[in-house]
C-alpha cells in the first residue's frame, strides 16, 4: 500500500511566470492541472507533492477531486485541517471517522489510505516521513506556529503515536515566501 501525503499552496505570482529550479533533491513533476514539486529523498519513504500556482483549492472547487486522485485516494480520504497558527498536531481520523477539520497546524497518520493536507501562502509547508513505521506527517509552519515550536510537536506526536524515531525521519520543507517578496 502507498502512503499519500499533498500540501496544497495558494497559487503564486513566481509560479506564474515560470519555475524556478529546485535545488537539494527537488525535482518537478507534470500533474493534470500542472506541475508539483517532489522532494526525492521524501519521495523513497511516502508519495507526496507541493502544489502551486494553478489551482486555487476552495472548498467549492471541484479541484480537490483532482488532488486526491493524483494522491491516490478518494476524495473522502483528504485529511485538511482548519489551520490557527497554533502548535496543535491532531491524529488523522480513519475512514468514516469525523469528517470535520479540526484546528490544528499538523496532522499525523500511519494509514495509507489517507492523504494529509496542509494549505500555505507565505508560511512554510513541511513533510515528515518516518523510514521505519512508515508514519507520516504535514506541518503548517508560519511564524507563530514556529515560535511555538510545531515542528518540534509534530515529531512528538510521530514518536508518542507511532513510535517514530527522529534518526528515522525524513523531513522535507517546501517552498514558501522569503523576505525577498514580502
């Protein structure tokens, strides 16, 4: 079974115009509504993807059909959170579980039939897989929630959960909004 992970990026003028070139085992992939960027080292250890630029992803956009089947699951498997800027990671719900979002800036799971979302503009998408139990992680990371150490939380929560040992952890960091375009 595969484990999906997507974060979804409100789109950006730089994506726009045209992609800039990753760098440290980024590469760019062709989706069906455009390009997604994958980290090569996170992309061994759990399926994921950073979107940006063509999709909009409001929740009465027919777009998130898409991004669950590029992720591999059904529509009803998109675990989102109603981000607060806070340190608060939730446990994803299984299938049928609740189906709300909950408030928090990070969501864990070890089911593969799940996929975790997290939305950004500015603040910084981040991707945890552990190596060893296969869990994994999506983090929100604005300034609030980094001053609140939710990285720190998150991994917390892979190890109080799912035994995850930091050594074990592949973490990515996606793109965000730097003081160059602030």
């Amino acid at each position: 079974a595969t484990r999906g992970m997507s974060v979804a990026s409100i789109p950006s003028p730089m994506m726009s115009m045209s992609r800039p070139q990753p760098s440290g085992g980024f590469t760019w992939a062709q989706a069906p509504w455009g390009f997604v960027l994958r980290c090569d080292p996170l992309e061994a250890v759990a399926p994921h993807f950073y979107t940006a630029a063509t999709l909009r992803l409001r929740d009465d956009s027919g777009e998130w059909d898409a991004v669950a089947a590029y992720a591999g699951v059904d529509t009803a498997r998109l675990r989102l959170l109603h981000q607060v800027h806070g340190h608060r990671v939730v446990v994803a719900t299984p299938p049928g579980g609740d189906p709300d979002r909950p408030e928090a800036d990070a969501i864990v799971t070890d089911d593969p039939s799940l996929a975790l979302v997290v939305r950004v503009a500015d603040c910084a998408p981040i991707l945890m897989a552990d190596r060893r139990s296969g869990a994994v992680a999506a983090v929100h990371a604005g300034w609030r929630s980094t001053m609140q150490r939710i990285v720190v939380h998150a991994i917390d929560a892979l190890k109080r959960e799912y035994n995850a040992r930091p050594d074990d952890l592949v973490v990515a960091i996606g793109p965000s909004l730097g003081a160059c375009c602030g």
